[in-house]
C-alpha cells in the first residue's frame, strides 16, 4: 500500500489520479474543464475546473492533487463533515461548495459520487431554468 507524506499508510479503494478524476468528471456529459482562475494569480494557475451548463460542478489543483473540491447541498456537507476527518466545508463565498482530501478516510468512490451529485445539481438547476425561461416566452402571445 502506498505511504502518505507522513509515512503513514494510504488506504483507499481506487486510488485514483488526475487522469482518472479528469476522465470521470468529461465523462458525465456535457461537462467542459477550463483552468480559469491563472489571470488572477499565477498560484491558481492549476486549478482545474468543470463546467456543465457553463456554471461549475468540481475543481482541483493539478500541481497539488491532495484535494478535490465539488458543489453539494448544506445537509450533505453537515453529515458528511460530522462523519469524515478529511472533508470540510467551503468558505463564506462556497459554503455550497465540499472539499474532500485524497487518500484520506473519504473513499475514491465515495468522491465520484458526491462528484456526480455535484454535476446532477449544477444540471439539473439550469435545466429547469432553461426549461423555464423557454416555456415563457413561447406562452406570450403575438399580437
């Protein structure tokens, strides 16, 4: 089994790396990945970000692959910070947001789950939208 930094041991199921991650979040569809954060600061040059429906869904750091952020719901964060050490809360301004530690007590398939719930939320939310928006402009009548 593979050591973490500190020499203790990385237990974990998959295992996964960047590509795997990568591979999963283009593979739910729809999905663009853009690293939009660089002309901000030359240290987020490596965050990597998926979209669906042009709004973002997960984001990683390629250089530093030791977390993964993804959006999710405030009663999914509160039971899942409750119940795992290597997860937390976003901040003020992505409290809808979890980041969730690699390697740690949060299983790879576990992230590849709350990273489809992610994708299924930001989805479905402008789905609907558009779904909305379309159904009243085609209701007005022309005159």
């Amino acid at each position: 089994m593979p050591l973490t930094k500190t020499g203790l041991l990385q237990i974990c199921d998959i295992c996964m790396n960047v590509e795997q991650l990568r591979d999963f979040c283009l593979s739910l569809g729809e999905v663009t990945e853009k690293l939009p954060f660089g002309k901000f600061s030359s240290r987020y040059d490596s965050l990597l970000v998926f979209y669906v429906k042009e709004h973002m869904f997960c984001m990683f750091d390629l250089d530093d692959f030791t977390w993964v952020a993804m959006r999710s719901t405030a009663d999914v964060i509160e039971e899942i910070s409750l119940t795992h050490n290597d997860v937390l809360p976003g901040r003020k301004n992505m409290r809808l947001w979890l980041n969730a530690g690699l390697g740690g007590d949060i299983t790879d398939t576990m992230i590849f789950n709350l990273i489809r719930r992610a994708y299924e939320i930001i989805n479905d939310r402008y789905s609907s939208k558009k779904k909305n928006s379309e159904a009243h402009s085609g209701s007005k009548k022309r005159t």
